[in-house]
C-alpha cells in the first residue's frame, strides 16, 4: 500500500502530539515531533547565551545543532536527543515554553529545521505536527488538519501535563503563555501558524483523544483509498 503524509498543524495544547503519536502508532508510521526541534533549538540557544539579534551568531550555533529522535524501549515513548544528549524532559519545562516562540520565529531557525523536516518525510509514511507542516513543509500532504481548542481548555490540558511532571505552574500563567504564543506564531513573517485552505480543521475543546485519532485515521483511510484508485486508473490508462 503506498504511505502518505500527515500534517496535523494548531494552537499549542490542543491535542496535536497526542493524536499525532497514536495516529503514527496505528498506522505503523514515523511520528516526527517538530516542536520539540524548536525547543531543543531553544534549549540551545539559552545554555550557550546565543543573540537572537545577532544573524551571524544564530547561525554559527544551527551549524552546531543535531537535533534526533529515538524510541525509548522502556516506555515506547519517542525521546528527543540535542546533540546525543536526551533532553526530552528539559524541553518540556515552563522556561523554554516561555521563549521557543521568540526562537522559532527567526528565519535561519525556521528554514533550518524545515530543511530537516522535509528530509525526514522524503520517503513519505510519517505524521508529523506542528505550525506549518501542511503550508511550509509540506504543502502537498496527503492529509491536513488544523487543530485548536478555546484556550481555557488549553490551559487546563497543559496545566495537568506540568502537574504529572511534578510541575506546578499558576493557570494565569499559563493562559498568557499560550496567548503570547498564539500571537507570535500568528503574526511572524516567516511561515504563521495558519490553517491550509485544504486543511479538515478541528476543534478539540469538547472531544476526546480518541475521538481526535479517528477523525484523523478516517481522512487517512479515505486518502489512501483516493490514492489507490489513482494508481489503478493510471494502470488501466498504460
């Protein structure tokens, strides 16, 4: 059967890694989590002092980033490694959600890790979520969803996430970050978090996760249906 892309774009804490890993894991498909790329990039750029105003800088210390995936055995969970160093639960802490926008909104960084993201889906048979998978990376995908949530349910869904990491972070602050986040990924010049004009949007302030996969898992199937009969017209047409 021939793979296809996934791109799940949308707000932060609406669901997209979620979904993005089990849809991968019933497909039998990569997972490839962009936003953690940013945020190792982040986690970079903060323990080496990198100017952000600095052009030269910025892309001395990309020239110097590796940023891998590997799956943990232990936990089935993808792990996310900065130059062979795993830093998957370092990048999920509050500090870096505060300023992976200011770092993924600068051009270097941006087409840097969009070359890398593109290399990983040359092959095709991935899933991958971010801001702008389905306008930037991959325009042609298969299947694109646009993913959001009313930002109180965002809030709420982060909250818990920090709380399970031992984490305790006031909800006020987290709304702020989330909407300091929405407006910087909006509105930066390179690649804004949009919706695709192809794009399913869906709204996952009042569904569950499972609900979320198969809304995505149906697209997929249809998608691979439309892409079968293709190749069977095309056979005929020989």
């Amino acid at each position: 059967m021939k793979k296809i892309v996934v791109a799940l774009d949308g707000h932060s804490s609406c669901g997209k890694s979620t979904t993005a890993k089990q849809v991968a894991k019933e497909l039998g498909y990569a997972y490839i989590d962009t936003g953690a790329m940013y945020r190792a990039v982040t986690l970079y750029f903060l323990e080496h002092y990198v100017d952000l105003t600095n052009p030269k800088k910025v892309q001395e210390a990309l020239n110097n980033i590796e940023v891998t995936f590997h799956r943990n055995l232990k936990t089935g969970r993808n792990e996310t490694f900065l130059n062979g160093l795993n830093v998957e639960d370092e990048i999920r802490k509050m500090y870096i959600s505060d300023r992976v926008s200011e770092v993924s909104v600068l051009a270097p960084v941006r087409h840097a890790m969009v070359a890398e993201q593109k290399k990983m889906g040359k092959r095709r048979g991935i899933v991958m979520d971010g801001r702008d998978i389905g306008t930037a990376v991959f325009p042609d995908a298969e299947v694109k969803v646009f993913m959001t949530a009313d930002v109180e349910t965002r809030a709420k869904r982060r909250q818990e996430e920090l709380l399970e990491k031992g984490q305790m972070v006031p909800f006020d602050e987290i709304v702020e970050n989330l909407k300091k986040r929405d407006h910087i990924d909006s509105t930066r010049a390179e690649s804004p978090l949009r919706r695709a004009e192809d794009a399913h949007l869906l709204d996952t302030s009042h569904i569950t996760i499972d609900e979320q996969v198969d809304f995505v898992l149906d697209l997929v199937a249809s998608a691979l249906l439309q892409k079968e009969l293709a190749g069977s017209t095309d056979f005929l047409k020989k």
